[in-house]
C-alpha cells in the first residue's frame, strides 16, 4: 500500500536515512542503499529489491507513482517536498534531479548459487582492494553490459551498495548477483568452511584469494588483470573456457596473495609510457576480448 506524504518537517523520523548520505556505513548495517537520479530511482522501483521509501519534489510525484503503486510492498512511503531546496537542504548537498529513494540490500548471493546460476562457459569478475566507489559502479555496469552474470567484491573493496557506486551503476547493480566476501552486515556470503559446510557469522571472513582457489578447485580458471607481465597479452589468453577475471585498484593492483591465487597474469598491450587504464576501462576490454573469443558479438 502505497503512503503519500507531504512534508512539513525535516525532523520527521521515517527521514532519518535521507538525513544521514554522507555516512553510508550506517545504511550498511541497517541493510539498506541510497539510490539517486531519475533513471535509478526507476530502475529500482521496476526490479525485485525492496524499497523502503521515495523522497522527491512535489512536482515530479505524478511521474513516479504507477511505478510506486504497483510496488509488491504492503507499506511504501512517498515523501514530497514543495521545492528541491528543500530536499538539498535536508541530504546535505546540491542536486540535480531531486529524486531518492531507499532500497533493502538483498540477501547475499552463495559462491554456489552463483556457480549453479551461470551458463556456461561461465565468466565472474572479482575485484580486489577497490574503493573508489564510482569506479567500483562504472565496474558493475560493464559486467552487466558484457554478460558477466556475476560480482565477486574482495574483503578489502567498498561495497557496491554505496550511494555513489549504485548511481554510477545506472541502476545495473539491481539486475547483477554480487558476492560481498566483507559483508558489512554480518553476513557471510558463501564461506566455505575446511571441513566443506558453509561457515558460521562469527567465523572468520573468507578472502578473496581463498574464494579464487574455491573457483579454481570448481574448474574455472582465474586470470589476473595485471599490467606489469611481459609473459602474456590479451589476445594471446584462452577464455573460450569457465574464466574469472582479476582485477586490483589503480593505486596498488592486485595484492600478492590474491596475484598468488591466480592461474596466470595478463596484461593489455599499451603505448609506452603509460603504466595502466582505469579500472572500469581495463574491465571493459577484457570483457569485450571475452566475447570477441566466444563470439557473442
């Protein structure tokens, strides 16, 4: 059921989550994501995540209600504002749209469930170390662009659940499996345990070099995305097979033990001079190489 609100005081407590975008941790621990802009707001009402509440100008609450009214939800509010100045005075800094809404994180996925629910041949990316979170969004929409049906996000990277990455997303982050292996909720997304039974909550989190060598026990091979090998170039790797493919931060790459957990490094070609591509781009080509290879294209 859908309620409408108008505001009339920014003290309101149901406001709370609009109160507090610039400490995101919070929303983590209460399961929940900011998502912002027009086409992501419209993308998360049309997808299967929850949403708790939308928060818009008065004057754009005809557009978004048939999608709010035809949410599954038994309670969903709309909050409207009578200027955008009033909406930027509540989250704190200048927008351009005005429209936000929050989201419920989902249930993580298991390495399982994800193995289970990937064609094959099957292809994941996995990231390590990256916490630029609109790098980390950008990263989440090539995967969905390039058929990756499936995240694997290393204890040490930001989530994709942040405000930013689910912005820069465009949305892409609703319709993409993503396996956090450091699940700020507490949860443990599909730790595998030495004795084979999935791990407790107060066990330890599982790394994401000891998720690549669960892979590779699987059958998929890891390739790392790694600049500084002359051993081999893009065009010379195999992906016709199941593949995950490795990437680290601009900063610092891949970290060793993660590097170690990987079948091999590959690099792209490049001019010289220059040492490395952006994270998001480097996904990109590796992505369409995968393709060109099982010529999906």
């Amino acid at each position: 059921m859908l309620h409408l609100h108008e505001i009339s005081s920014l003290d309101l407590p149901a406001l709370a989550p609009y109160r507090t975008l610039r400490r995101p941790f919070e929303h983590a621990e209460q399961g929940i994501f900011v998502a912002e802009g027009d086409k992501v707001v419209r993308r998360l009402l049309e997808s299967n995540f929850g949403v708790v509440s939308v928060l818009l100008p008065a004057s754009r609450l005809a557009e978004f209600e048939p999608l709010l009214r035809a949410r599954p939800e038994p309670e969903i509010s709309a909050y409207a504002v009578a200027q955008k100045s009033v909406l930027e005075a509540l989250v704190g800094f200048e927008m351009f749209q005005g429209v936000l809404a929050i989201g419920k994180i989902p249930a993580p996925p298991t390495l399982e469930s994800i193995l289970a629910g990937s064609p094959r041949p099957r292809l994941f990316v996995a990231m390590d170390a990256l916490t630029n979170a609109e790098n980390l969004g950008v990263l989440v929409r090539n995967c969905a662009a390039f058929g990756a049906p499936a995240l694997i996000v290393g204890e040490t990277s930001s989530s994709p659940f942040l405000r930013r990455a689910v912005r820069n997303s465009m949305g892409a982050i609703f319709r993409l499996p993503v396996l956090e292996l450091n699940n700020p909720r507490g949860l443990r997304s599909e730790p595998l345990h030495p004795s084979g039974k999935p791990k407790r909550r107060d066990d330890p989190v599982v790394t994401l070099a000891e998720t690549l060598r669960e892979l590779r026990a699987r059958g998929v091979r890891c390739l790392a995305a790694h600049p500084h090998t002359e051993k081999k170039f893009l065009a010379q790797a195999d992906f016709s097979g199941d593949v995950c493919i490795v990437l680290g931060s601009e900063g610092t790459g891949i970290s060793k033990s993660v590097l170690d957990a990987c079948d091999e490094a590959v690099a792209i070609p490049m001019a010289n001079g220059v040492d490395s591509l952006n994270v998001a781009s480097a996904a990109a080509v590796f992505l369409y190489e995968v393709n060109r290879q099982r010529k999906n294209f």
